[in-house]
C-alpha cells in the first residue's frame, strides 16, 4: 500500500469540529466520500507503527477474568465462575476487575499514539466538550479503522462482553447482536458533565482506562434508581467495569482535577431493538449464551 494513503489522510481539509458536532450535512458527505481513504490511512498507519510495540492481546484483559472467560467458552457450564467476578454494587448496576492493571498502559500506549496519528476521527456526538474521544465501531462513520484495534474490540465485545450480559441478563438474549462504542477522555477545566439519561442500548459496559497513579477527582457516575429514586455516586478504579442495562438512568459529575479515560460500549438488537421491560424471559441453555450470533451487522447507529 502507497503511503500517499496515510498522507493524503492528515492533509485533507476537514470540518471544524463545531461543523462534526452540530452534524451538518457537508460532514455527512465528508466522512461517506473519505471512508475508503481513512480505512487504508489507519491500515498504513497500524503496519508502520513499531514492530516491537507491545500487542493489544488478550494478556491486556484481567487474568482472573481471561481464564474464567476461556474456561466457559470451552464448557459453557462453568459461567458461573465468570459471573462471581461480577458484583452488584447498586440496583442492576455489576462492576468487576476488566482489564489487567499491569498490562493497561498497553492499550493506553496505542489510544495514545492513536490520538497523534493525525487521521480524521469522528467525536462522539452528544458528549459535546469530550476533547479526545472516538468511534471504535465499524458501523460508525470517521471510526478507528486501524486493524490491530478492531481484531481487540471485536474480541472484546464478543467474547467477553455479550456472553457476561447475557449472564447477568437474560432479558438481553436476542437484544444483542449488534455493537456499538466509543471513547472518552474528560479533562479538567475543559469538560462539564453529562446529564442524567438513559442509553439507546441493551446493555451499557463502561471501562475506566486511567493508569494507577493517574488519579483525578469528580468525575463519578451517579445512579439513579427508578424505583426508589436514590442516587449513588460510583468511583471505579484503573481496569475497572461498570455494566448495566442502558435504561438505567445515570448521569458524569463534573471532573474537578485532573483527566479520566473510558471506553463507553453498546449491545442492541438489529436496527437498535431493546429488550421490552417486564416481557416474559425465554430459558436458554449455558451453551446459548458462549455463542455468536448468526446475524449479519446492520447500518443502524444510534449517534
């Protein structure tokens, strides 16, 4: 491949970030007739990057989790080793230990270095003041496109995080054939909050990405519990997941001091169907859930 690809990449004029936020209809054309060039910009980019550069492998996943993850796709009756790894820390909301505090300044190496490749990256609508974050789904126009990426992601949603939702559950089977996510790095002074909402998704699973010592304040994500109307304030550690179905309303404090880095993930059935509240649950056998599904991806994004 011709490194004219890569370079043609960072010298194409692009839309003011104001244009991609406000979804102007130029960008729409910028990102459709560009898509082709950007896949062989982060393709180029990826094959040039150095060869002793640490992998995005499965080592980057927290080793309790791997081996418990592996164990169960292999005889699917041992998932409930997997899900005793995951506690209840509020109303429908689970976290757990996800990624391997030794090995995430691996993955953070690469965002990084992803960061500072020049290549156009579409912002997650929405999160209007989020500086450096990005699309990481294929279905999603100006997405990080870079091979060595989507073999992780892929392997991260769906050997890891759709077996686990439909574990903790089970309303989701059938609700969760397609992908969906993005990143996001909230600084101080910069960025706000986001206000209480809901998810356009089945499931939400959100991965704090800041190194140890990368400490920052504010910045929790506050639950509210529909029933009761309580509100929790949740603070997780590097490595760390928080999952729950996307109906739960929640909300980002404002960050007071330093940066936080998570990736924010998506499962939602074909063109964005969600699972309908107090439908009956159909009984599925271990082996339903350690399975793909044979659905081809849709178009459908939710932003």
């Amino acid at each position: 491949m011709s490194q004219t690809s890569l370079h043609h990449a960072r010298t194409i004029e692009r839309p003011s970030r104001e244009a991609m936020l406000q979804r102007a209809p130029s960008v729409q054309r910028f990102w459709t007739e560009n898509k082709e060039l950007f896949a062989k910009a982060w393709s180029e980019w990826d094959g040039g990057r150095n060869s002793g550069s640490p992998a995005l492998d499965s080592s980057i996943f927290d080793p309790r989790l791997r081996d418990t993850i592996e164990a169960a796709w292999i005889d699917p009756t041992k998932e409930n080793k997997v899900k005793e790894l995951w506690k209840e820390v509020f109303p429908g909301v689970y976290r757990t230990q996800f990624f391997n505090v030794d090995q995430l300044h691996t993955l953070r190496a690469y965002m990084d270095a992803v960061g500072e490749a020049e290549i156009p990256l579409r912002p997650p609508y929405g999160i209007v003041l989020n500086r450096g974050g990005a699309m990481l789904d294929p279905r999603s126009e100006g997405y990080l496109a870079a091979p060595t990426f989507q073999a992780f992601y892929q392997e991260l949603m769906n050997r890891y995080m759709r077996p686990v939702s439909r574990l903790l559950f089970p309303d989701v089977v059938g609700f969760d054939t397609q992908t969906f996510g993005f990143s996001i790095q909230w600084q101080e002074n910069k960025d706000t909050s986001l206000r209480p909402h809901s998810d356009a998704s089945a499931v939400t699973l959100n991965i704090n990405l800041n190194l140890p010592g990368e400490d920052y304040s504010g910045s929790a994500v506050s639950f509210i519990d529909p029933a009761t109307r309580r509100i929790e304030k949740l603070t997780f550690e590097p490595g760390t997941a928080l999952i729950h179905h996307g109906s739960v309303p929640h909300a980002s404090e404002p960050i007071t001091s330093g940066e936080r880095f998570n990736f924010v993930l998506w499962l939602y059935g074909d063109h964005g169907q969600l699972p309908i509240e107090g439908a009956s649950v159909p009984k599925i056998e271990p082996s339903e859930r350690w399975s793909l599904p044979d659905v081809k991806n849709d178009d459908f994004a939710p932003f």
